[in-house]
C-alpha cells in the first residue's frame, strides 16, 4: 500500500518533470531557471504540503 507522503512526492515528481520537459522545449528559459523549477517542484513543495498535511492531521 502507497502512503499518502509517497503519493504527494510522486506526483510533484511527475508534475516537475513535465514543466521542465515543457519549458524545455517550448520557453526560452534558461537551462539554470528550469533546473530551479525542477528543483523547487520536484522536492521543496512535496515537503511542504506534506509538512502542511502533517500538522492538519494532528490538530
């Protein structure tokens, strides 16, 4: 069975993947400006929502 964390993570993940193979290829973004997105939604908003998650559970 799949965590709900594992399911957040994973989504960011494919969300992430999808926005940088996109900007890639369809912006004139710097390769550094899609690396931070890559970066920034791949791992800094999945700890964040998990984080936000977490602390909704236990009030």
């Amino acid at each position: 069975m799949v965590s709900r964390e594992n399911k957040v993570v994973g989504g960011f993940v494919v969300v992430a993947m999808v926005l940088t193979y996109g900007g890639f290829w369809l912006t004139d973004l710097s390769s550094e400006m899609l690396m931070g997105v890559l970066i920034f939604v791949g791992v800094v908003a999945p700890m964040v929502v998990n984080n936000y998650l977490d602390n909704r559970e236990s009030v």
